[in-house]
C-alpha cells in the first residue's frame, strides 16, 4: 500500500492527509481494498497449517483428526465472516471514502 500511496503522491511534503484531497480518497480505496487481501492472506496461513497438521496426524487417530476438521470448519468460518465483514461494513461502499461531513445519530455540539 505504501509503494502505491507514494506513486500517486501521497507522501510528498506540500499534502495534508488530513485535507479533502484526492490522494488522500486514493489512500482510503486502497486500505478499503487492503483489508480484504488481508484477511485472506491471514486465513490462507491459517488453512495451510491447519491442513500441514491434517497431514501429520493418523487416520486412525478419529478424535484428533475430527478436532482438526472441526477447527478447519471453524478457520472457514472466520474467513468468511471476515471477508463479509469488510465489504458490507459500509453501504454503500463510496462512503467508505467520502470524507465530507455527514449526519449523524450522535450530536456534535456536547
């Protein structure tokens, strides 16, 4: 992410990130789509050991082969909900980087 924020600009010293300016909406598509990569980069690792382990144990070993399948299950899980998490966090996804001010629930002037 960081070769791609200073490809577009991002880190030169005349921009404010904390100013409504292109590089800084380019900065938040990026870390929108990050986050994805990173879940499943993160599970990926998961699922390759949980599978390296899969391997290790015997077939006829059926209580510790199904605590293995059982946490493969549950590895799958936590991808998928991680997954659906990021992309449905915000709907619709543009304001995920609009970044002018909108109404809230919450009042501001406490």
């Amino acid at each position: 992410m960081d070769t791609a924020l200073y490809r577009n600009g991002f880190f030169r010293p005349d921009v404010n990130p904390f100013d409504i300016l292109v590089p800084s909406t380019i900065a938040l598509k990026l870390y929108y789509v990050e986050r994805i990569f990173y879940s499943c980069c993160m599970y990926a690792v998961k699922a390759a050991m949980i599978s390296l382990y899969l391997d290790f144990i015997p077939r006829n070993m059926k209580k510790s082969r199904l605590a293995a399948i059982l946490t493969a299950v549950l590895i799958w899980l936590g991808w998928t909900s991680s997954i659906l998490v990021n992309i449905l966090i915000c709907l619709p996804i543009q304001r995920q980087w609009y970044m002018l001010h909108q109404p809230s629930l919450y009042r501001d002037d406490i």
